[in-house]
C-alpha cells in the first residue's frame, strides 16, 4: 500500500511543507525566465527593429521585421548547450553556486539589453552586442525547466502527477502576464514617441529586481533537504548523451515533436499577434496589450486544469483533446482577429488559450513518465529543447514571412494547424503513460548507497 494512503505523520507534513517551498522555488524560477524571454519577445516585434536596425528598417521595413523577430528564436539554440554546462559544472561546484550564476547571468544580460546603445549611436556594434545578449540568455536558461518539471512531478502522489506537473508550467502564463502587463502599464502611461525613444529599456532593467526576489527565494529553497535531491537529477543530465540516445532516441525525438505545435502557437500569442494587431490592422497598442494580459490568465487557468485532467481521462487523451481545439480555432481565429475589433480580438485569443492549456499542462507528467530514470533528466531537458527549436523558437519569424508573402493571415493559422497535426500524431504514437513507475525510490536507494552520509537528509515518496 502507498504511503500516501495512511495518516499523515508530522514527518510527512514536515515533508509536504517543504515540497511546498520546493514548488514556489521552481515557479518563481521558471517565471522570472520567461518573463525575461517574453518581454525580448514583444520588444522585439514593437520596437527592436527601427532601434537596432535602422538602416534596413527604413529601406526594407517588412525585412527588418523578420530579421528582428529572427533574434528571438537565437537563444533557444543555445539552451541545450546551456543545460549541459550547467549540469556539468553543477556537480563540481555545487547546484547553488551554478544557481546564483545562472540567475544572475539571466539578470545581468537582460539588464543591459535596458541599456545597450542603439544603432544611431554605435553602428553595426549594437545589434551585434544584442545578439550576445540572446545568446547569454538562452544559455543561462538551459536546463531549469527539466529540473523543475521533475521536482514537481517526482514528488506528487500518483493520482495527481499530472496537477502537481502543472505547477511550474503556470511560471509561463504568468510570466506572460507580468511582461504584457508591464507594456501595457508603460504603452497607457507614456506617448508613443516616449516609449520608442526610452520607454522599452524599463521592462529590461525591472529583471534586476526579479533576480533578486528570484535568488531570495530559491536560496530559502535551497535549504530545504527535499531540495537536494537536484543533485542527482543533475548528475543524470551531465550523463554521457550516447547513453541517452543509444536506448530513448524515439521518446526524445516524440517528446520534441508533442512539443512543436502548442510552443509555435504559444509564440504567436506572445510576440506575433501582439505586433499584427497594432500594426498590420491599426489598433491601440495599450488596448492590444491589456486584451493579450487578459488572455494570458485564461492560459494559466487552463494549463492547470489541464494537468488536472488528465490525472481523469489520461495524458494522451487530454493532449488530443487540446491539439484538435487549437486546430479547429485557428481560421476562426484569424477571422475574428481581422475585423479589427478589440473585444473580437481578445475573444479569440482567449478561445485559443483553452487549447493551449489543456496541450501544456500534462507536458511535465507525461514526459516524466516516458523516460526511465537514469536518463529522465537529460531525456525531458533535451526533448523539451528540440521541441522549442523546432516550434516557437522562430515561429513569429515564419509568421511573418507567410504574412508578407500570401497576404493572407490565415496562411499562418495553416502553419500552426500543420504543427497540430504533427504533434497530434507525436502524442498519439508515444502511447499512455499515466501511472508508470517512476522507480524514484530505487534512484533514492542507490543515492543512499553512495552518499551515506546524508542518510536521512533526504526523503523521496516512493
């Protein structure tokens, strides 16, 4: 019988208190990451193109559009890389060494992307350092989200994996919701000539403080003894990768391809729309950028009910149901963006968040289910990485293209609903996997046998 069926005893509710801390760590971890990515990524379709790059900008507007939100995509080739050196030097020097650096390298480049030069000041020099910056970022950010989506996952009952799994997903709504409202807060209080000229660089300096609030609870985080299990997680994404791909290439090659669809969809939410709507078709950037805040709440409700879900009616079949939402809405969607109407708009990216939650939600559970343990880490990491890759990380751009190119926004719900049924098809092959055995337990032991000197520091739910 499980453990979690008897009484719970004043060590269990010691132990639950501290997964509590555990999971505000990792939520405040994985928020202040994409409020980072996300505020880069409506800057970029706003206003990083006249700024940066001003002399295609005023030769080729639509080209330096697409080069802009080009930039976007530049960081996420770097995750990878990032999750391994991470992992890596993590061992050597300790996970809240590498935790502190991670952060403040995340905080650092974001920050002096709110101060960098601009083209008129120092030439080719700024867009090439606002490269950097990307890629810093993008590095910096590898590996947390498979960290994260284990934590919680690992440490659940098993009746609500896919709930618990849930909870660093929601860092993503909610870092949405914090960078969009900050635009819309900065849009409604300034003019446009204001916040072109200077107004942008405040939503990038504001990183630092949710660095610091960030490290303060992570550090809190970091004394917790559910807390250190990480190092063995982190030891198994530092694994050779020949190990990996020698048994599991086909669940990494599905974890990244069940990915694609609601990524790409989900960075037309974040940066795509956003421009498309205050500059194709006229409307009040406040107002855009209030209705796409607003919307990103429907995103964090569904993405939790869509963990809860499919601890009900399976991973396999919750993802289904979220990819044929999101592929159904997509001509209507577009259709209610172009009349041009405020409400209509927000209406349809409201609609578009429930099949964006209910694909997201399950995504920690299930992909913790798909792969055995000794190589669970680097196997979520890396099919997490390629997913983002191959799905948001341009998505704007290829966006942007079929608009130019077709003149015909619906070309760009095609695209996605191409995604959809790639990923539909991905998820469907992987085959369910609710209620596997974690083996948690064992990884534990053999932890144990090799560390006995923490033994009792530790405590892993079997």
């Amino acid at each position: 019988m499980s453990l979690l069926s008897h009484a719970p005893s004043r060590s269990r509710q010691r132990k639950t208190a501290e997964e509590r801390k555990v999971l505000a760590g990792t939520l405040a971890g994985t928020t202040i990451e994409w409020y980072d990515f996300f505020i880069y990524a409506q800057a970029a379709s706003l206003v990083l193109a006249p700024l940066f790059l001003s002399p295609l900008s005023e030769d080729s507007p639509g080209l330096a559009t697409v080069l802009s939100l080009a930039t976007i995509g530049i960081s996420f080739l770097f995750r990878p890389l990032g999750a391994i050196v991470a992992g890596r030097f993590g061992d050597r020097l300790g996970r809240k060494r590498m935790l502190v650096f991670t952060l403040l390298l995340m905080g650092t480049a974001t920050a002096l992307i709110g101060l960098l030069p601009t083209y008129e000041q120092i030439g080719l020099a700024a867009p090439a350092i606002l490269i950097l910056l990307r890629v810093l970022q993008g590095f910096s950010a590898g590996g947390e989200w498979g960290g994260a989506a284990l934590m919680s996952v690992e440490h659940a009952p098993v009746e609500r994996r896919g709930l618990f799994g849930a909870y660093p997903q929601i860092g993503v709504p909610i870092g949405m919701i914090l960078a969009t409202g900050v635009l819309w807060l900065l849009s409604t209080a300034m003019t446009p000539e204001q916040f072109q000229s200077w107004g942008w660089r405040i939503p990038f300096l504001l990183s630092v403080v949710l660095i610091l609030i960030g490290y303060l609870i992570r550090r809190a985080v970091e004394e917790s003894p559910v807390f250190k299990e990480m190092r063995l997680r982190k030891k198994e994404s530092s694994a050779p990768l020949r190990d990996l791909f020698r048994r599991n290439t086909k669940q990494v090659v599905l974890s990244a391809l069940i990915f694609i669809a609601n990524n790409a969809a989900g960075y037309l939410l974040i940066a795509f729309f956003i421009a498309y709507a205050s500059t194709t078709l006229g409307l009040p950037r406040p107002s855009v950028l209030l209705a796409t805040t607003l919307a990103s709440f429907g995103w964090l409700v569904f993405t939790l009910y869509g963990g809860a879900l499919s601890d009900r009616i399976g991973r396999v079949r919750t993802f289904q149901i979220g990819y044929a939402l999101v592929f159904v809405w997509m001509i209507p969607m577009f259709l209610l963006i172009d009349t041009r109407n405020i409400w209509l708009y927000g209406v349809a990216l409201f609609l578009l968040t429930v099949g964006l939650g209910l694909s997201y939600g399950p995504m920690s559970a299930m992909y913790a289910e798909m792969f055995p343990v000794e190589v669970r880490y680097s196997g979520v990491s890396i099919g997490y990485a390629l997913g983002a890759i191959l799905g948001g990380a341009f998505a704007p751009m290829i966006a942007e293209l079929l608009l130019q190119s077709t003149g015909w926004s619906g070309s760009v719900g095609v695209y996605i609903m191409v995604l959809c049924v790639i990923s539909l098809a991905a998820v469907t092959a992987a085959g369910e996997t609710r209620g596997r055995n974690l083996r948690v337990a064992e990884a534990h032991e053999e932890y144990l046998r090799a560390h006995p000197d923490e033994a009792g520091t530790l405590d892993v739910r079997p």
